[in-house]
C-alpha cells in the first residue's frame, strides 16, 4: 500500500495538468492512524464529486465494543459519527478554491430520523467513512496546490475530531447508546403488551412547518388520556408515562386543525427511531406499520384486490388486476393487499386522503345503489375481519364518517392537540343510533403469487474503453426523494409516504436495478424477489447490493415495506 507522501508527491507531479491526469490518484494510502482510499475521481470538475473514504482500526478508534455490539446500538453510533464528520467537513467546504465543484467536501446529511447509511459502515475491523471530494482545477488545469490542502490539512482534522473515542464528548455519546437501548426496549415491550403504538408524554408532535421536519418551537406537549397510561421502566431513562394504543380498530376522531393528522403523521415516523431533541424520540410505532392512501393513475400489476372490489362490469379479473391507471378505489384497495404480502401488521389510514368510495357506503347509498350493482366492498366491512381473521390492526383518522365508531375497539378524540379518550361516551351515544347495515362478502386473504417482470435492458450498450468494449450498467438518476429513473424509465414513489430520505429513494433504485441483473430471467414473484433481497441486506447492508468494493456514500437503508412498494409500481 502506498504512503501519504506517495500521494504527495503524485499530487505534486501532476500539478496544472489537463483534469484526466487525476484519475492517476486513485488508489489507498496509509496516514498513520487510518487509510484514506480515492475510490473515484470524477472526470470533469463540474461533474459529480469525487468519492473517499477513510478507514480506522477499531484499535485507535477506541470504541467501546459494546456501542455497536447489537444492530440498534451500531446504526445509532454510525449515524452520530456521520453528524460530527458533517459538522467538521461544513467548515473546510469550499475553503479549497476553484471552478465547477472544487472544494467540496460533503457526507450524508442525516435529517431526524436514524437510519444505517453507507456514508458510515462499523466493519469488523474498523470504522469506515465514506464522503465527496470536489477535486480542484482552474478551468479544466489540476490544481493541486488546492487539493493538497483538502487532503492534508482538512481531511485529517475531520478524522481526528470525529473518528477517535478520545475526542468524543463521552457524555453526549453514551446518551446517543442509551437513547438507542430504550428505543429498542418500547419496540420489545409494543409486542409484550400487545400494542401497536406508544407515545410518550411531553413529546412534541407538531413540526416547525411542511418543509421543516424539526419540532415546532411551543408547540403543545402530548399528554395521554389516564384511560390510555401505560408507563414503562425503561433501561436508562427510567420511568415513562406515555399512551399505548392496543392492537385492534383505533379512530382518530376531532375538529379541523384540532391535531388529528399531526398524530397520526408522528405514528407514521415512529416506524424509524429519532435523535435526541426532535420531540417524538419516545413515539414508536409497529416497525411494519403502513401509511396508505388512494392513489390515483398508478401502476398495478397482478394484484388480487377481490378482497374489496369484484364484479367490475367491464368482466375485468380482480383477482389478477392490471391497470395503467389506477383509480383512487383501485389503487387503495392494492396498495393494503400488497401491504398485507408486504408483512405489515399496522394500517394507517387519514380519511382525507382515502377513496370516499372504497371507505364507506352510508346506508341511504345502499338502497339507492343496491349491493348487486356495487363492486366495492367498503373498507368499513372489512376492517374487524383484518383485525380478527388476519391480525391487522387499523388506527384510522375520521373527521366525517361516524359509521366507524361502531366498530373501533379504542376512540380517541383530538382537541387543541390533546387526546381525549372518548370511547366510553361515544358507545354510549351510539345506543340511540341505528348501527349501519353491514353485509359482506365472505373474507379471504389474496390468494396466488404475484409474477414480476424484471427482464428487459439490464446494461447500457457496450463502449469502448481504451482496452476494449465493455457492457456499462443501467444508469440511475435519483429525482429527489419521491422518484428516480433507471435506464429511460421513471418511477414515482411521492405517496409512499413513509420513504423519509432522499437517500433510502435512491437505495431502492439500487435495488431494482440489482433484482434486474440477478433475478431477471424466467418469471418471478414479487415476495421472492425482495426476499431473497432482503437477506443480502441482512447479510451484508447495502455493500451487498452494489459493484464489489465499489460502495457509493449516499443510499439509506429502506424498508421491506418500501422495497415492495417501489417493486409494485415498477
């Protein structure tokens, strides 16, 4: 392996150079106390920066082996490096001067939720970082003056103040450990007391505005009804009280701008863990749990959806529906089925982004409309056998549908941002209402395989590389966190609305593309696919879906339920 003043003295020799010459600096040199690694140097300096990564052995990093001895502990000790990396890398960017990019030096920006980022990798051996570097030129000439400082003078101050457990503040670590450990004991404890959901008093659910996800300063601390207390004597915080919402049918009931959807919104999020400070760190949630909604012009493909639509009077086969253009009852109606083979458990649902034909039927609309000459069985006859035949639980935001209160095991009404418990006075005042007439069809689960078709253009046309023609891979583009393209086709994911990164939208692309290249001959179903996925990520994280050794800094863990999403609307 080469040494820093190997690379110093390349850098040297290929000063006010033509920008290829670069590309001659690929390649690992030791710095003492790590490796630093150029992975790839871009080709242009307006082009993508260059990738790095440093490498310390366990030894000099000097981490407790106990804060990454468990999956829960390593990503939050992962996730707390990249943000101190960040915050060291954000002083020296562009202090190297130069045209195009030069001087950049960026990692993943980590929002507020935790997530296992390839930007840093716990090894067995040591600790990786993995971030850009905009190599600097004048025009199109090297400059290597510039980059010699970024190398040498920036690169290793951000190792030192991030990378060893003797520059760390220890208190604030062990806090960031310990957060992670008591995060992990509610979601054991979730499935010891049969709930679905704990909310902790004093969270603050409200966010600072639809562009900002940090807490909205004076924003109204949670309290749970006395109905719904649960306290739970957690690891290291010790005694909390918070509410816990039990498996089975749960309304959120309230007045406009009263706080329902903010709740419902926290729950939805409380599938990941949060940092210290954003105020739902103590909101977790069912890990399986899906936010869903209609869904109107999206893609379906050999998705059984009888369960809730049959007899269509175009004679089109609903238990292997296929459409280009979804209608928001079709649409809603695959997007559960396919969260059911998804694994999920927790469904929740907001009222005003739903089908109101696909959720309810009020009985006027029965006798207008008779039963016969009406293909959709409503959610609101299908909830309870989700719940007692399939084990799916339902907490569901209404605001002008009483027919669900009915069947709900748990009413919880917003007001001013405070839950109330409302369940007992509303039963009671249902006794004075005739319950809607409620007869549907016979419940079964979807039933058969669901083929994909993952054939087609795997790899670009071949090039010619100076050595000879090779086959380059599919190209990717990521489209912010709600779509990408591979090749010439384009994906929309903006209604899943549970993807929280930008990041885990373009591992979903690697995916793809991966699922393409290895299981795309013959027919294969959807399950299988990101099964057989799902393990590699088990095994190996997102390094086990990318070009050998060639691990990019910016893809975020996503998932199951998100990888079958994007596999639905492929």
């Amino acid at each position: 392996m080469k040494t820093s003043e190997d690379l110093r003295f390349s850098l040297r020799g290929i000063n006010r150079k033509s920008y290829p010459a670069y590309k001659s600096l690929a390649g690992s040199y030791t710095f003492g106390k790590y490796i630093l690694n150029i992975e790839h140097v871009q080709g242009d300096p307006f082009a993508a920066p260059s990738r790095l990564s440093v490498k310390v052995n366990h030894k000099i990093a000097g981490f407790p082996a106990e804060y990454y001895g468990t999956k829960w502990n390593q990503t939050a000790l992962e996730d707390y490096l990249i943000r101190r990396f960040h915050r060291q890398a954000d002083k020296f960017c562009f202090q190297a001067k130069g045209s195009g990019k030069s001087g950049i030096i960026t990692v993943s920006r980590c929002g507020q939720e935790v997530l296992e980022r390839t930007a840093c990798e716990i090894a067995s051996d040591g600790v990786i970082v993995r971030f850009e570097v905009g190599f600097p030129a004048n025009g199109r000439t090297i400059n290597a003056t510039e980059l010699e400082k970024i190398l040498f003078d920036f690169i290793p101050v951000c190792v030192e103040q991030s990378l060893y457990y003797g520059k760390t503040p220890k208190q604030e670590l062990e806090k960031v450990i310990f957060l992670a450990e008591d995060q992990q004991y509610i979601r054991e404890e979730l499935k010891r007391r049969d709930m679905v959901a704990f909310l902790a008093d004093d969270s603050v659910l409200p966010r600072e505005s639809g562009v900002s996800d940090r807490p909205l300063k004076g924003g109204v601390p949670f309290k749970a009804p006395e109905t719904m207390a649960v306290i739970l004597e957690l690891p290291h915080k010790g005694a909390l009280r918070g509410m816990g919402i039990k498996k089975g049918i749960t309304l959120i009931a309230g007045g406009g701008y009263h706080g329902k959807s903010t709740l419902l919104k926290a729950l939805e999020r409380g599938v990941y863990n949060h940092i210290a400070g954003d105020g739902r760190e103590y909101v977790i949630t069912e890990e399986t749990a899906l936010k869903l909604r209609a869904e109107d012009g999206r893609k379906i493909t050999n998705t059984d959806i009888s369960l809730f639509i049959n007899h269509l009077p175009n004679g089109k086969d609903t238990k292997c529906f296929c459409t280009l253009d979804a209608s928001g009852s079709t649409s809603q109606a695959a997007n559960i089925v396919e969260g059911l083979e998804a694994g999920s458990k927790l469904l929740l649902i907001d009222e005003d982004t739903s089908a109101t034909n696909f959720m309810v039927r009020d009985e006027l609309m029965q006798r207008v409309v008779a039963r016969e000459k009406e293909p959709i069985t409503p959610f609101l006859e299908r909830a309870s056998d989700l719940y007692t035949q399939a084990g799916i639980s339902t907490i569901l935001v209404v605001g002008s549908c009483g027919s669900y209160f009915y069947i709900a095991d748990k009413i919880i009404q917003m007001d001013s941002y405070q839950a109330v418990d409302i369940t007992d006075e509303t039963k009671k005042i249902l006794e004075n209402y005739p319950a809607p007439a409620v007869s549907a069809p016979e419940f079964h689960l979807p039933s058969g395989k669901r083929v994909i078709d993952l054939s087609g253009s795997v790899q670009k046309r071949k090039t010619y590389r100076g050595d000879g023609y090779v086959k380059e891979r599919l190209k990717i583009k990521r489209m912010g966190k709600t779509a990408f393209s591979i090749g010439k086709e384009n994906l929309d994911l903006r209604y899943v609305e549970q993807l929280v990164d930008e990041e885990q939208t373009q591992s979903l692309a690697y995916l793809l593309r991966y699922a393409k290249e290895h299981y795309g001959e013959g027919k294969n179903d959807v399950g299988s696919v990101v099964k057989a996925l799902e393990r590699i990520l088990k095994a190996k994280g997102l390094s086990g879906i990318c070009d050998g050794g060639n691990v990019p800094s910016g893809l975020a863990m996503p998932r199951v339920q998100e990888i079958f999403a994007c596999f639905n609307r492929y």
